[in-house]
C-alpha cells in the first residue's frame, strides 16, 4: 500500500474517530449541560486549566518525537514510556498537596476536592502516550478511532447517570477520568507493543532536541489557549467561566470536526514526504483547500444561526453564550486555514519555528486577556480573535519559506469557498430576517440552513467548479479497494 492510500485510508478512519466521537461528545454536553448548571461547568473548566498546565510534562513532546523520527528503536519507545510513567507519579502527587492552595488562590473552596478527583489522570495518562504515538507512526488510525468511540460512549453513559443520580459537578469529573480509563485500556488491546524495563540516556538524547522544543511550544500554547480561562476564573468567576467555556467547547467541537480530521494524520504524511517538496506542496495544497470548503460555510452559518442554535441545544439558561460564540467563530475560519501549520513546521524538522512563534502568540494573548477582562468574557472574546489574525501572516510566512510557495499563492486558492460562504452568510440572515419572529427557533435552523446549503453549493459550483472534480477523485480513490502491499 502506498503513501497516498495509507493517507486515504488513515484519514477515513480520522474522520471517524472525530466525527463519531465529536458527535457523541456533543450528545453528552448537550444533555448535562441541560442538567448542570453553568457554574458547574466552570468550575471543572477552571480545574482543567491547573490540568492543562500539569500535562505539559507529561512528555507529549517527546511522542511527537517519536512520530516524527525516520529510524526509531525499540529502547526510544521504552525509554519515553518509562519517563511519562514517572512524570505521571510526581504530577499526581504535587496535585494532591496543592489542591487546597490553588482554590484558596481562585476563592473557590469546591475547586480543592475537584483537584483531587482528577490527580488520578496523571498517571492514566501516561500509559497511554507511547501507545498512541506508536499506532499513529503506523497509520493505525482504527485503532484509534475505536479508542475514541468506545471512551465516549461508556464516559457518556457514566456522567450522565450521575448527572441523573444528583451528582452534580462530580458527574463531569467521573465522565473525564472515565474517557481517560477506557482509553488506556482499548489502547493496550489494539497496540502489539510492550515496554520493557530500559531506560536509555543515548536514545533519550535523541529525542530531546525535538521533544524539549515541542514540550515548550507547549507550554506557551498553555499560555495561549488557557490564559483566557485563567482570568475569567480569578477575575470574574467560575459562572462567567462556565458561558465562556460552553463557546469555546463548541468551536473546539467544531474544530475537531472540520479541521483535526485531516490534521491527525497530516504528522506522519508530512515527515514522510519531507524529502520531496513538490508532492508534499501537492498534499498540503490539497488538505488546507478541502478542510476550508468546508469549515468557512459551517462557522459563517454559525454566525446567524447561534441563538436558535444554543436556545434549542442546550436551553435558555445559555444564552448569555451567544455573542462569544459569534465572535469565536471567525476565530474557526482562521483556524481552517492555518491549522497545518505546526504539522508542517514538525514534518520540516522546524520545532524550534514553532516554539518562537507560540512565544510570541503568548506574550500577544496574555496582554490581550488581561487588558479585555475588565470588560467581560466577550471583551476577552474579540481579543483571541484578534490576535489570532494579527498572528496568521507570520505563521503562513514560515510555511511558505519552508515549502516554497508565495503566500498569495496559497491563499488564492481560499478566494472561491470564502466568497461563496460570504454569500451563503447574506442570504441565511435575509432569509431569517423574513421568518415571523413567531416560528420556533428549530424550524429557523432548518429552514436557513437548507436555504444556506443551496447557495453555497450553486456559488462553488459557478466560481469552482474544479473542486467538484477534485471532491469525485477523493471519493473514488477512498472507496476503492487497497491494493495489496508489496513484498
């Protein structure tokens, strides 16, 4: 089987991994969120935020390492099982100490007990790791995806039972340790490896040029994407966190669906074709143009659509979600088009790139996030949002000096599903504006969004009638049967 087919091939089983656990993951938020309160969930958002930070050591950097590298021993395997495994040990007991001070810190008194519930991650989590990186080197995404699937349907049916029980808060937590608990064990099943008992400083030394830099790269991603979550907690409080976190968990969602699918699989694409520029070009052309005809209509129309939307879904309690979830969703067109970046930077041997620029993008958003807090979580909302376009032409710049490719070049191909989707936004909010205020907000969903749906296709069809073939040719060569590997 070769590089192209095992693409198609992994980036199905991607596909179903996000979409098939997106979706139940949606399912399970949809329906705690209509039996917990906002504060409830801002509360475990803010214990994910001490989370997020412990987990940075977890030596995720030097997975991606072992992805990433051409020639990989067996001892580079057990040598970054055994170091997770230890790491693992101190975070889950540096958690427990200092539970009661970080909630003091936040003026949070129930944060403490939360704290201590999740230790136990820690340690769940680094058996998992290697597992992981070792099925992704082998574009085992089947594998996977069966990992995913199973751990969000039994994680769903536990928080959502305690949720049933009167569990409150501890329902969340339960359905997060849980995840991660099937997870491991679906992990060990699938994967045929198995450390054994060595540590290697020489092979260790391999990995640590690629892994430090990825573990702060990180870091300052932590600083990024958690400071938001980190003010709004000290400064405002944990209910205010709550509507915040319900917006950004949808544009996650959202993003897991329409970018992460290709973007799982584009790590161990890209480093293998590291070696030859123009059919790596071609891929990375390829990915960037699919995901964005794509993802630009879905969070424009999320853009009109995000009050019927949250009203309907999760309940009026919500609402006060809105308006950040309008101003994210531009944060989610940036996203589409940028979102291999990092993938390429690492598949180019670039991990020190990649970690100046997260410097940077932290330094922009912890300055954003401390000027806009004052103001409120939707303050706080356009300041990510701006950052992130005020960032976008240096990321791409890097690209384009790695790959070869002008950087109007690239963006061209974008003109078409940005214009159409421009188009589709226009006649959804004419069209709603038309509805009687007096219909229910499902029956505006349906109806804006098959009406969305036509414009959007009628436009591509007139502007970029090519990627109608280029969507047939992707279609055939994924349904047609693989091959068979040769000797």
């Amino acid at each position: 089987m070769n590089i192209k087919q095992k693409a198609l091939k992994a980036i199905v089983w991607s596909a179903i991994q996000n979409w098939g656990s997106q979706a139940g993951s949606l399912l399970v938020f949809f329906v705690l969120a209509r039996l917990l309160s906002p504060k409830d969930f801002g509360l475990v958002a803010l214990a994910n935020v001490f989370l997020a930070f412990m987990q940075i050591f977890l030596s995720e950097g030097f997975a991606k390492a072992l992805i990433q590298r051409k020639q990989l021993d067996k001892a580079h395997l057990d040598t970054t099982f055994w170091l997770n495994l230890g790491f693992g040990l101190i975070l889950c007991s540096i958690t427990l100490f200092s539970a009661n001070w970080i909630g003091n810190f936040f003026k949070e008194p129930n944060l403490a007990p939360i704290l201590r519930g999740f230790s136990v991650l820690f340690i769940i989590a680094s058996f998992s790791t290697v597992q992981q990186a070792v099925l992704e080197r082998q574009f085992a995404f089947k594998a996977i995806a069966l990992r995913s699937l199973i751990g969000v349907m039994i994680s769903g049916i536990v928080g959502i039972g305690m949720a049933l029980a009167g569990f409150g808060v501890w329902s969340l937590v339960s359905q997060q340790i849980t995840y991660e608990l099937v997870a491991v064990i679906v992990l060990w099943r699938l994967s045929d490896w198995r450390p054994s008992f060595q540590v290697s400083l020489t092979h260790f030394k391999d990995l640590w040029h690629f892994g430090i830099t990825t573990l702060g790269f990180n870091f300052l991603s932590f600083c990024s994407t958690r400071g938001d979550d980190l003010l709004i907690g000290y400064y405002i409080d944990a209910t205010a966190l709550g509507y915040y976190s319900l917006a950004y968990k949808i544009l996650t969602i959202m993003t897991q669906l329409l970018v992460s699918t290709s973007n799982q699989v584009a790590l161990p694409i890209f480093s293998r074709l590291q070696d030859d520029l123009a059919q790596f070009r071609r891929v990375f052309y390829r990915a960037t143009q699919f995901t964005s005809l794509i993802a630009f209509p879905t969070f424009l129309g999320v853009v009109i659509l995000a009050p019927e939307a949250i009203s309907v879904i999760f309940g009026e309690k919500w609402l006060p979600s809105v308006p950040v979830l309008q101003i994210l969703a531009f944060e989610g067109i940036r996203r589409s088009v940028s979102f291999f970046k990092s993938s390429v930077l690492l598949a180019m041997d670039k991990p020190h790139w990649r970690l100046n620029f997260s410097l940077i993008n932290a330094i922009l958003n912890i300055i954003a996030f401390a000027i806009a807090v004052r103001w409120g979580i939707i303050a706080v909302a356009f300041a990510y949002v701006i950052r992130g376009y005020l960032m976008f032409p240096v990321g791409q710049w890097m690209v384009s000096l790695l790959i070869h490719t002008p950087i109007l070049t690239y963006l061209r191909q974008f003109l078409a599903p940005l214009g159409s989707a421009i188009l589709m936004m226009l006649s959804m909010a004419i069209l709603k504006g038309w509805l009687p205020q007096s219909i229910q907000p499902y029956l505006t969903i349906l109806i804006c969004s098959l009406g969305g749906i036509g414009v959007y296709g009628l436009s591509i069809r007139l502007f970029a009638p090519e990627l109608f073939q280029q969507l047939q040719e992707f279609l055939r060569l994924t349904l047609a049967k693989s091959s068979p590997e040769k000797a």
